[in-house]
C-alpha cells in the first residue's frame, strides 16, 4: 500500500510539472526582432542646409531704384550672399517750337554691393553704393545756341525683398531705394525683373 501511494504522488508530481512546463512554453513570447536589427535612436537630427548656389549671374530691369527713372542691370554673386552690380539707363528727350528748340540726354551708372540675408530662394536685401549721372542739354532759340554738361555723384542704398533662386530662374526685387547727393535726400523706390543663370 505505501508503494502504492508513493508511486501515485510521483505520477501525479511528474504530471503537474509537464503541464506547468507546458503552458509556460505556450505563454512565453514569440521572438521579436534581435537587438541588432532595430535601429538605435542616437538622438542627433540632421541640418538642411541650403545647397550651394550654381546661379551667380542676373540680368534684369529695374523700374525707378537706384538708376533714377528705370536701369539696366547686371549683377554678379561673389559669394552665396555677397553681389556687386553694375547698372546703365539712358534717357534722351526733345522739343521744339516754331524757331526754338531743346533737347536733353540723361545717363546713369548705379554701382553698388548688396548682402542678401536668408536661406533658400528669399532674402531680405541691404545694399550701398553710389549712382554716377550725366546730363547734357541745349537750348536754340532765335538763332542762338546754348548747351552744356556735367556729371555728379549720388549715394545710393536698397532696402527690400529679394527672390533669387538658388539653381537659376527668374528674378523679382522691390525696395526702398533713397538716392542722397548735393540736392539733397530723395526718398525713391524700385522694382526690378529679370532672370538668373
């Protein structure tokens, strides 16, 4: 009898232990990815940094600005945010009546370097420089002639918005453009449209 019963607490040991192993096996976990396969998170975040600029010429109009009525104007990028410009416009003008007569030629010559601020294709624009004028004129009137000539110097600065695509395109600016000589301070302001390439 007692090997009996020792005999039925070995089964009913070795029967309990298989069932807990058992569902222990089917509770456990399927295998996630290994550690090596997961990407660590190191916390560092990559900078867009604009691309370099490939389009370091413009050819554009300028409306009123820096050349006085309208210029044009050729700039160059010597550096992504660095311009030097130089700029032409001519205007000539004639009138007449019976016997007299008068006429006048008006040239500039805007020169300036401008720094544009900004990333990407939009910049805010802070330039200075100096705008070189000729002007002629002569006058007829009852048989007599009168002319004459000269050439001054002007201040110049913009002040404006800027957009200048950084691989080539067109090109759009507009700003406070004051223009400061003998005469005085004149308050002025341009628009210009072109193209970069």
């Amino acid at each position: 009898m007692r090997q009996l019963i020792g005999s039925f607490i070995t089964l009913t040991t070795l029967t309990t232990l298989t069932l807990v192993a058992s569902t222990a096996a089917a509770a456990e976990p399927t295998a996630g990815p290994v550690a090596d396969d997961v990407p660590a998170d190191t916390g560092s975040y990559e900078l867009k940094v604009p691309k370099e600029r490939t389009a370091k010429n413009s050819l554009y109009v300028e409306l009123l600005g820096n050349g006085g009525l309208y210029s044009l104007n050729y700039e160059r990028n010597l550096t992504d945010d660095v311009t030097a410009r130089l700029g032409f416009s001519y205007l000539s003008l004639s009138a007449s009546a019976s016997d007299d007569s008068a006429s006048v030629t008006f040239m500039s010559f805007p020169l300036m370097a401008n720094y544009l601020l900004g990333g990407g294709n939009h910049h805010l624009e802070l330039g200075a420089g100096a705008t070189v004028l000729y002007a002629s004129g002569e006058v007829e009137s009852g048989g007599s002639r009168s002319s004459g000539d000269g050439v001054g110097v002007a201040g110049t600065a913009t002040v404006g918005y800027r957009y200048q695509p950084r691989d080539g395109g067109f090109l759009f600016k507009v700003g406070f453009t004051p223009l400061v000589g003998s005469g005085g301070f004149l308050p002025w302001g341009g628009l210009s449209l072109g193209g970069v390439f």
